[in-house]
C-alpha cells in the first residue's frame, strides 16, 4: 500500500472513530426519554428499576434501543423534587414515571398539563385530585393505586393478632412525605380505637432522626412498632431492622425488604408488580395512547410475610393460623 493511500485510509478511520460516538448521541437524543422518580436509593430498588423495564418491553420498548430511561432516586430528600421536576418539564421528557412516589405525583401534575404523568399512590387518586375518576381519569394523569393507606388498618389488625398482649404501639411516620404520613395516621387512628390499641406517633425523614426516634421509642416502653409506608423507610431497611433486633422490639413495614433484614412481618402490595405496571402504561403512552384513555389499576397483588427466625429471637409464637395465611414465612 502506497504512503499516501495509508494516509488516507488513516484518515477515514479517524473520522469515523470520531462520528460515531456523534452518531450514537444523534440516536439517543432522537429517542423519547422517560423520567423515572423514585424515593427510595438506588442500591435498595436495583430490583424495583429491573421490573420497570420488563414492564415497558411488554410493550416493545426497551430501554437504549428505542426510549431513554432517566432513573432519578431520591434517597428521601422530598425537598429536591421541584428543582428535579421543574428539569424534565424544561427538557421536555415524553413521560413522567412516579411509581410508589405519591409527593413526585402531587408536584408534577401541579406543574404541567401536558407531559403524561404515570404514577402508583397509596393514597385514593381522586381524593388526591390526580384524576376526575378511576375508570376516566381526564387530563394527562394515570396510573396504579396501590392501597397502601387502605391496608394500614389491616396491617395493624395482623400485629394485634400475632401479639395479643401488646397493647401500646409506636408508630413511626416521615413528616417529609406528608400526604402518605397523613393518611396512615388517620387510618391508625380510627382502627385503634375499634381494636382498643394506644399509639404513640415518632417521626423521622434523615439517618439521625431515626436514630433518635428509637432511642425515643425506648423510653416509652412501647410493645410493638409499626413502621409507616414509605420510600424512605424501605431504602433504610437494614438501618431499622438491625435498631429493631437490638432493641428487641417486634416491628411490622409494608415493604418486604424490611422483613428480610429482620423486621417481623410486613403487609403490603407487591411494589415490583407497581413498578412493572407502571412500566406498561408507560409504553403505552410512547406507542400512542393517551393517559386520559387508561384507567387507574387497583393493586390485587398483595403479600404477608413473617420472618419466624426473628419471632423466635424475640420469643414470638406466632399462631398457626396465620403462618398459614402468610405468602412466606423466612426460616
């Protein structure tokens, strides 16, 4: 090969060493890019964000090759949700995933009309003024409710049941999630006085304050506690449940992850079947369907499991009937 034939095939190489890296980003910009908003942290929900993506590719869409997911974990700092949600309207993302996320739905339909906003709440959608209604919600809004207020009661129902003595309770809430802590309250409130159960509410939003919360909790000689559902708590599961098994007090959470560091029993909606539903609608919406023209889903995945190794740590005879009625009992 002549010099000047090497020099130009050098050449060519060099120029498209250095277009596809600008071929590539043309191609990823022409994408239509998906918000997804979480509050718990990204090394508790790698899960949670596997279950999204099935639930897109359900609908052809996957993640890289024909959309752009933008995974955004909160780690429980509420407060950054404007500045973050003020930044994907600017871009102008296709969609805005808030599964389990009820503060990120709340500020992101108060801040555009326009881009779809797909979400799970806890809460009654309606009641939140989300949407007009289940079956039409209207407007850009859509998604899955996922009971989380609604089950409150019967969660501490199952604790009263496997601790029939324990008659004073601590209840742990997130004051940074306030639509989520307000509703669990009023829930616990008004099934404590049917059972006859007195609460004691402590609150936490920050590593620290849970710390202190349980030093609190210690002093007033509670029986059980009952852990509030949020993303937050979930992401500090191992946090709480090694302050639990030191203190040796028998506690409860929503979330299965709490459990499975050491929490006694947990009850609540399958959050991975949250996340893949709302993974669907999401695809959806990028394949053409309008939000206003999908109807709010209603959980009916729900799970209870019991960790028997802590209750025998903390001399717990959890009856036979409701080991029997548990999704899983952990040995």
């Amino acid at each position: 090969m002549r010099r000047r034939d090497l020099v130009t095939l050098s050449g060519s190489i060099a120029a498209a060493t250095l277009l596809r890296p600008l071929a590539v980003r043309a191609q990823q910009a022409a994408m239509p890019v998906v918000a997804l908003i979480s509050g718990r942290s990204r090394e508790t929900a790698v899960g949670l964000a596997v279950e999204f993506r099935k639930g897109l590719s359900q609908t052809g869409r996957t993640d890289g090759q024909n959309v752009v997911v933008e995974d955004h974990w909160l780690e429980g700092h509420y407060e950054r949700l404007p500045t973050l949600i003020d930044d994907v309207i600017r871009r102008g993302v296709a969609v805005i995933a808030t599964p389990a996320n009820s503060p990120a739905t709340l500020i992101a339909k108060a801040a555009t009309s326009t881009i779809p906003i797909v979400f799970g709440v806890g809460e009654d959608p309606v009641e939140l003024g989300l949407v007009a209604s289940l079956a039409k919600p209207g407007g850009n809004v859509t998604g899955i409710n996922f009971f989380a207020s609604e089950i409150d009661a019967k969660r501490l129902g199952l604790m009263h049941e496997m601790l029939p003595k324990a008659d004073r309770f601590a209840v742990l809430i997130n004051p940074a999630n306030g639509t989520t802590a307000g509703a669990t309250s009023k829930a616990l409130e008004q099934a404590a006085r049917v059972i006859g159960l007195e609460l004691i509410f402590f609150r936490a939003s920050t590593s620290p304050e849970i710390d202190a919360a349980f030093a609190a909790i210690g002093h007033e000689r509670v029986d059980a506690l009952f852990v509030a559902p949020d993303a937050y708590f979930a992401a500090r599961a191992a946090q709480l449940g090694t302050l639990a098994m030191r203190d040796r007090i028998p506690a409860s959470a929503f979330s299965r992850e709490n459990v499975e560091v050491g929490m006694l029993m947990s009850y609540g909606t399958s959050i991975a079947d949250v996340f893949r539903q709302v993974g669907i609608y999401t695809g959806s919406i990028l394949n053409g369907t309008k939000p206003a023209e999908l109807p709010v889903l209603q959980s009916t995945k729900f799970e209870f499991i019991i960790n028997l190794q802590t209750a025998r740590s903390l001399g717990v005879d959890i009856p036979p009937t409701l080991l029997a009625r548990a999704d899983e009992v952990i040995e």
